[in-house]
C-alpha cells in the first residue's frame, strides 16, 4: 500500500505523518509512508495541508487533524 | 453564582480578607479563568462545527472571478469561517491565483483570516461583552475589505513570484465527504486541540491582568496613552506590528490595560495590529510575494488600523 503524507513541514504536518506512522504499525499493515514536501507535488492533490493520501485517493486534507483511530479508520477504508 | 463561587473560594478558603488588595486579584483570576475557559469550550466548539462546512476548496471557489469588492466582502467574511493552516497559506494562495481569484480579493482573505478568530471573538466576548466583541469583528472586516480593495486597485501582481502564475494544475480538488457524525468529532479536536494549545497563554495572561486589575493605579495610563493624547493610537500600533501573539496571550492584558485608562480604539487597534501582522506569516507569504510587495501589504495594513483605532476613539 502507498501512503503519502503531505505537508511543507509544518508542526501539524509532523504531527500527521507520526499519525500516520503510529496507524500502520498498529494496523500491521504492509505499507509505504512517505512525505512529500514539495509544493507541485502537494497541489496534484489538495492546496490545505496537512494531507493524507492512500493509494493515490485524497483521505483527508486542511485542520483539524483526526486522531489516531479515524486515521486507523481512513487507511483501512483502502486496504481492501 | 460564578462570582459567589470566586468569592467563596478567595474569602472563606483560601481566607484573605475582604477588599484586601491581593483578595481582590485572586478573586478577578479565579473569576475570569472559569467564565473564560468555559466560553472557549462552547464556542470553539460551535465555530469549529460551523467551520467544516466552509473547506479551503469550496471558499477558492465561491470566489473564483468574483469581481472586485463583492469579491473583497465576500473574501473578508469566508476569511472568518474557513479552517486553515498557517503552513497552508502558500498552496493556498497559489490555488486562488490559478482559479483566477484577484489578487486584492485574496488579500481580503489573507488579512481577515488570522484577525478574527475563534479565541479573539470569545476572549472579547468574555472580557468585554457583545458589543466590543462585535465593534471588532466589524473593524476587523473593515480593515480586510479596504486593504485588499487598495492592494487590488494597486496592480501590484508583478511582484508575485512568477512560478505561482505559471502554475497550472487543470483539476477542481475534490472536497472530502463529511457526514455529521465526522463533523462532531472533528469539531471535538479541534476545540481540544485549541485548548490545550492556548491554556497555559491565557492563565499567564489573565494572572497579569489580575495583578494591573489590583495593583495599577486607577487611570493610571490616562495621562500618558489616553483619549486626549493624538499619538496614542499610531504608538500602540507600531508597537503592536512587530510584536506577535495569538489573541490568547494579548487580550486578558489589553483589557487591563484598559482598566487603567487606554482608550478602547487604542487598544483594537493594538490588539488588531498583534494578531494581523506577524513575522512567521511575513516568512511563510515571503514564498509567493517579493519583498516591495510585503512592504505595500505591512504599510497599508498599518495606516488602516491606525485610521480604525482613531474612528473608534472619536466614537466610542
């Protein structure tokens, strides 16, 4: 699974991509998390970060954050 | 009954004696952090529920060739309601220059959004009641739709950096679905979030606002900062731009202040300048927006809340 984390690398794109990281492990899932900076890249998908991106699908995009169990939620809405 | 509380707690508890000086701080401190937390949760939790509603996508294209002044009222108001991060400002901005939104009416967006928050509004309201609290969403819009209508009237796109004008992504972004339920939750983060951000600024700042409210001589700024001094009102804003703090950290000190005399336009418009301009914001916008175009923006900005801060000591 593809898993695209994207922000220029704010405090709460941190925080989204340690989510993120958090979720697939406790999922135990098969994945690969990455971080996109750059800005291009990021606007193919949303223009308000922090992002998340699973399989080339936008999950969620702009404030507030999910918490741990909706990006749980989110990913596993994918995984099958 | 919240006033019976604080005053049972400061005199019969904690035992002070009644008028005495620092009876009267803690009773202020105790009286105000509870009104003060209480309204965050509520209203936080509305706005943010309100704010689900208005994603950064559906703003961009509510104002995609709009015409300016509709397009700068417009822009100023959804400035208030939509959600977003300051990391954010750069996509966002070149996502409203590619749906061909005028630079000025962006502007609009740019300046009401950070001005007119969900703590500033509760923070106002708790401290100074509706009235205030209305007189500066109000000015604060002001100022949003006049900057952006004299940044717009300026022509000033030649100094945006050319790559955001180059920028072509050819696809409406898709607005993630939400049912009710998601709103809720996410509401409830976020207004948990805004709190365990702010806390700790607002006891520190309603603590040094209890400590002028006992220990500042009454009228104690009048002579110096008060409505008969002309150069109060540009003072506190040129102090205020470089300054930078969320509305959490300068209200519960500003409403001291004005205990103690400052003229309630002064302290707007310092408030207004604070929260407006900060140098972050500077850095982040320093990505689309060369340097003279930063300055234009810094000095119209200026010389409008100083214009607010003086129609409000002539009115009020």
């Amino acid at each position: 699974m593809e898993i695209k984390v994207l922000g220029p690398g704010c405090p709460n794109c941190q925080k989204m991509e340690e989510l993120t990281r958090k979720a697939v492990e406790q999922l135990g899932i098969n994945a690969n998390v990455e971080k996109v900076k750059d800005i291009v890249e990021i606007m193919k998908y949303t223009m308000s970060t922090p992002g998340l991106v699973v399989n080339g699908k936008l999950k969620h995009s702009g404030k507030p954050l999910p918490n741990l169990e909706k990006v749980k939620e989110l990913i596993q809405q994918e995984s099958d | 009954m919240l006033k019976d509380f604080a005053d049972y707690i400061t005199y019969n508890i904690i035992n002070l004696e009644y008028g005495s000086r620092l009876g009267d701080v803690l009773e202020f401190f105790i009286y105000e952090t509870i009104k003060i937390f209480f309204l965050l949760t509520v209203i936080i939790f509305v706005i943010s529920l309100i704010r689900s509603f208005f994603p950064p996508e559906k703003t961009k294209r509510i104002l995609s060739h709009k015409k300016e002044f509709i397009g700068n009222i417009l822009a100023a108001l959804l400035g208030i309601v939509t959600p977003f991060c300051s990391c954010s400002a750069v996509p966002l901005f070149i996502g409203f220059v590619e749906a061909g939104v005028p630079l000025g009416v962006t502007f609009s967006f740019l300046i009401s959004s950070p001005m007119i928050n969900e703590v500033a509004v509760v923070l106002l309201f708790g401290l100074f009641g509706w009235k205030v609290t209305a007189i500066y969403i109000g000015a604060g819009l002001l100022v949003a739709i006049f900057g952006g209508l004299v940044i717009g009237k300026l022509k000033l796109e030649k100094w945006v950096e050319e790559y955001v004008y180059k920028f072509h992504n050819g696809h409406e972004y898709e607005i993630i679905k939400q049912t009710f339920k998601d709103r809720l939750q996410y509401a409830k983060m976020n207004t948990l979030d805004i709190l365990k951000r702010v806390w700790l600024f607002i006891v520190i700042a309603i603590g040094i606002g209890g400590f002028i409210h006992g220990y500042v001589p009454q009228d104690f700024l009048t002579h110096y900062a008060g409505k008969g001094n002309v150069f109060a009102v540009p003072a506190a804003v040129l102090i205020g731009v470089p300054l930078y703090s969320n509305a959490a950290g300068v209200i519960p000190i500003v409403y001291a202040l004005m205990e103690k005399g400052l003229s309630m336009g002064t302290v707007l418009a310092f408030m207004m300048a604070v929260t407006a301009l900060s140098l972050p914001e500077m850095i982040i916008l320093r990505k689309v927006l060369k340097v003279p175009l930063l300055g234009v923006f810094v000095g119209i900005m200026t010389v409008t809340i100083i214009a607010v801060g003086y129609l409000f000591n002539a009115i009020l």
